[in-house]
C-alpha cells in the first residue's frame, strides 16, 4: 500500500510536510504549499478520487522537534540557550568559533522561518566575552517554501474540459493566467484571456466543490 501523504496542520492552514507530499499535491490539482482549512472536505474527495490517504501532525510537533535539535546541540558543545516556541536566546563565547556557530544557528533559524512560512525578529549582539542571538516568532504570515529539485513548471496548463467550451490556467510566482476556447469543429478558437495577480483572486472553494460533485458523478 502506498505510504500516506503528510499534512502539517498550522493555524487556519494546512502545509504538505515533505517533498513528496507537494508533488502529489501539485500533481492532483493543489499546486500550493498551504492550503486553507475551509478547503478540507474538497481535498478529501480529490484524495479519494486519486488513491490518495493523507495523515495530518500538528505544528507544533515540528517546532519542538527543531527547537530539541538546537538545545541539544548547545548542550554537546556547552552553550547556554533557552527556547519556547515564541522566543530563542543562544549564547556563543565571542571567538572565532562561537561567532562561527552565532552564524550557523541564526540562518538555521531563518530557514525554519521560511520553509514554514513563519515571520519574527532576530538580532545577533556581542559583548567582549560573547555572542547572543535572540530570535522572537511573531506570526504566520507568509507561503512557506519547499524547494523542489527539477521542478519549474510553474506555467504548466491545467485544463477544464466543459462539453464545448474549456477553461485554462497556469500560475506563476504573481499571476494566474487564464484562456476561454470554445470548440468550432476539430478546433478550438479563443474567447477571452486573462491574467491576474494572485492576491485578486477571490475564493474559489465553492466551485471547486461543484466540480468535485460532478467529477464524482458515476
């Protein structure tokens, strides 16, 4: 049986926790790194539809795994760090190699920022004896990032066959872009295009399900 597909539940979203996780979803139709809850029942019919099982975990579970890591790699090399899940303090000997280290953990930070689309403060300070680096999570505000390897299709045509008429999207990082044709004979002529910022486009939940309802239809 094919492993299930991981889901990291955050706030009002939902945020495929691994690599293969997105791919799945982009291939069937969730070209996204976070979903938003009120899509559930949706995402379950185009699961089902595609032999697709998901299992969600909560953030949560995540965070304190990554902050664990850090405490315990202070702990093997005897710094001084406290963590929470709001705030981050770590404290380096100021020498070459805890300045080296005062480096390492605030990228390591700001790379949790973003592969979870977090947002915060950081700030690296020195004294004559150490390094302090403070961070403070403030909220989740941003898409988070899974980088893909070989994978740039972000204009691939996704296509809506409607008897005579068909619809066709593609996105890229700002716009979606989209194309009406209505079949003349063996061919299929232009209507009307368009192209949007993402952020203009409103809610399209309902007609998803609409669509789902009809995909299901036997």
């Amino acid at each position: 049986m094919t492993e299930p597909l991981k889901l990291v539940s955050h706030k009002a979203w939902f945020i495929p926790a691994n690599r293969r996780t997105y791919k799945a979803l982009k291939s069937i139709g969730f070209p996204t790194t976070r979903i938003h809850k009120a899509s559930l029942s949706i995402l379950k019919m185009v699961l089902v539809k595609h032999g697709y099982r998901a299992y969600v975990e909560p953030f949560s579970k995540i965070q304190d795994s990554f902050l664990d890591a850090a405490t315990d790699w202070c702990a093997r090399n005897g710094y001084r760090c406290s963590t929470s899940s709001t705030t981050q303090s770590f404290r380096f000997p100021n020498t070459k190699s805890g300045r080296d280290h005062a480096t390492k953990i605030e990228r390591k930070i700001k790379d949790f920022w973003t592969r979870w689309g977090l947002s915060g403060d950081i700030s690296v300070t020195e004294s004559d004896k150490y390094v302090k680096v403070q961070a403070a999570t403030s909220a989740a505000t941003r898409n988070p990032v899974i980088t893909v390897k070989n994978d740039a299709e972000h204009n691939k045509r996704n296509v809506l066959d409607l008897g005579t008429h068909r619809l066709m999207t593609s996105t890229d990082r700002r716009f979606l872009l989209w194309e009406l044709e209505v079949k003349t004979g063996p061919d299929w002529r232009p209507l009307a295009r368009g192209k949007h910022l993402l952020t203009e486009v409103s809610d399209p939940t309902g007609i998803i399900g609409d669509l789902m309802i009809s995909f299901n239809t036997e």
